[in-house]
C-alpha cells in the first residue's frame, strides 16, 4: 500500500474552534425551541383567561373594569 496520498489531518486550532462553533450552534438551537414552547405556553395562557367580553366584537384590548368585582 502505497502513501502517495495525502492525509487529512485537523490542527488543534481548528478542532477547538469547529468544536466553539458547534457548542455555539446547540446553544442557538436550544434558545430558538425554548422561544418557541414559551410563545406558545403564553399564548395558551392567555386564551384561557378571557372575560365573557372578549366575545363580541366590538370589545377593547382593554377590557371592562367592573368584571369579577361584584357590580
């Protein structure tokens, strides 16, 4: 078997900085997902909290003060 072929071979410079950059990217992609289940867990959390107002039409962002205070 001839050794006329050249080897690869990974300097330790660039195995650290391969390594940096895939730590990096799981790190991103960690963020990225947790970002999405808490948009999600807020958006579900807000849709069980509505008033009977939020119903109609016409109703605010807002929202009626004297709801649950009795009146």
């Amino acid at each position: 078997m001839s050794d006329n072929q050249p080897q690869e071979t990974v300097t330790p410079a660039s195995y650290h900085a391969l390594r940096a950059l895939g730590w990096v990217s799981v790190g991103l992609g960690i963020a990225a997902v947790g970002l999405l289940v808490g948009t999600e867990l807020r958006k579900r959390y807000q849709f069980s909290h509505r008033t009977p107002y939020d119903f109609y039409s016409n109703s605010d962002a807002n929202g009626a003060g004297e709801f649950g205070m009795g009146v």
